[in-house]
C-alpha cells in the first residue's frame, strides 16, 4: 500500500461476505478509501456505518451488463482514479454428471466469468487514469488483482464449471499482462485454498488445510503489497497440486478419480 494510506483508493467486488469483506475491512482499518460492490446489501451498510467518509457501498449485480455499466459510470463520478481493483466476486456450483443440466454453468460463468468482464470494462480504465495521473510522481503505479482458485490447477472432482470459470479468469489476467506490458498496470493473481466462508460452509467434503478468511485476506494483502505475479496458499496444498499437475494426465486423473465419489476405481 502507498506511503500514504489515506490517499489510496481500492475498489473490491464481492464484498459483501468472504474474502471480499475481509479485505475491505483490512483496507478501510489501514485508511484508504474503499469502494465495496455486491448485490447484498444489508452487509455493505455495516462496513459504511463503520467507516463513514471512506467506505462507499455500490448495490450491483456484476452479471448485468447494463447494472455494471451504470454502477461504473456512477464510480467514475465520485473518484478520477483506482489505485487497486480486486474482482473478487464469485460463486460455485458443483456439477452432477449423472444428471448432468445446464444451470450450475450458467449461474457461475454469469458471475466468475462474466462478471469479472463486466468488473474490467470499468476499472481498467480508472486504473489507466491513475498513471496518466501520477506519471511524474514516485507513487506505486496502478494494480489488477483477479481471484482465482487453487481449483484451476487441476481437474477436480465435480468443478466441471467452477474450475472452468477460474480458468477462463487466469488467462485473461496472464493475457492482460502482455497486453498492458507498456501501460505499466501490475496485474496479480491469487489462488486460495480453502477458506472458510458463507459459500464453502456448502461444501459436504473435508477442505485440508482450510484458513478463514482473515489468515487469507492478510496472505493476499501481503502478495498485493509486493507486487507478486501470482499468490498461492497456503503451502501443503499449493505443494500437493502442483506435484499431481506435474504427473502425466493419465496419473493426474487416477489420482483424482480416487477421490471422486463417481469413481468406482
């Protein structure tokens, strides 16, 4: 974060529970001032009654181009420029190949991956003008964070469109980075594990090495603040995926086809 926090200005979508709240809470207690975007309303209005002046709440459904549209035009009235826009906001649906429908694809490509879209078209260009601002200054430049999962590493057990949406995110991340390699935006990825949250809670499996959400918003803060390509956590897990990643296929999928309740291996 900037020498001078109380001019830092951050925007977070999904912020309204999870890592999004936490690192809204993080950021808002550090001084910046943090635009907070959700379709949930009720928890946004906590973290502005707390932070009044330096939190400012935008109801917004993301997967709605034409709700992203005029929420973006409405931020770009309040503020010339981001510093940092992380687009957290995100869901998973889990994939039934036995009764295989279309509805838990459509409902996360709507928000993981449209919305993340939706999410770029606004912020990039604030990003832009905060160089375009300060481009005779010493100040850090302008910063894209995307939310992946460590789910993206491997073909998991029922994540036919949850590891599909996180995947289509990092290559347009990895993308941008070649892209805006001389507009001097640091774009960083974060992979989690699992992190204990409203939508995890959901999960009827074991999550090894789960952390909660405020041991994840700091590992994420702290690869933020360093500007780091990529932040991964937490270790065991990151060492366990890549090791399978780097099997042959065949080896990746028996593996996990031990761990699948489809599996009769």
């Amino acid at each position: 974060m900037t020498a001078n926090p109380t001019s830092y200005t951050v925007l977070i979508t999904g912020a309204s529970s999870g890592i999004g709240y936490e690192l809204a809470l993080c950021y808002l207690k550090q001084g910046a001032k943090v635009f907070v975007l959700a379709r949930s309303e009720e928890p946004l209005a906590q973290l502005t009654q707390q932070f009044p002046g330096r939190c400012v709440a935008v109801r917004v459904d993301l997967s709605d181009a034409d709700d992203s549209q005029r929420a973006g035009e409405w931020i770009s009235q309040q503020v010339p420029f981001l510093d940092l826009a992380i687009l957290n906001a995100g869901t998973c649906e889990y994939v039934d190949v036995n009764h295989l429908t279309r509805e838990p694809f459509e409902k996360v490509m709507a928000i993981n991956w449209q919305g993340t879209v939706n999410s770029l078209l606004f912020c990039l260009p604030l990003l832009r003008k905060k160089n375009l601002h300060e481009k005779k200054s010493s100040a850090q430049t302008a910063q894209l964070v995307g939310i992946s999962s460590m789910a993206s590493i491997l073909p998991m057990p029922r994540s036919q469109a949850y590891g599909a949406s996180k995947v289509a995110v990092e290559y347009l991340f990895n993308s941008l980075r070649v892209d805006l390699v001389n507009e001097q935006i640091d774009i960083t990825l974060v992979r989690p594990g699992f992190v204990k949250t409203p939508l995890t809670e959901r999960n009827d499996f074991p999550m090894p090495f789960a952390q909660t959400t405020a041991e994840a918003a700091i590992r994420i803060m702290r690869g933020i603040n360093k500007r780091h390509w990529l932040v991964q956590f937490p270790w065991p897990l990151v060492w366990l995926m890549n090791t399978i990643a780097c099997l042959p296929l065949r080896a990746q999928v028996w593996l996990l086809q031990k761990i699948s309740r489809n599996s009769k291996v």
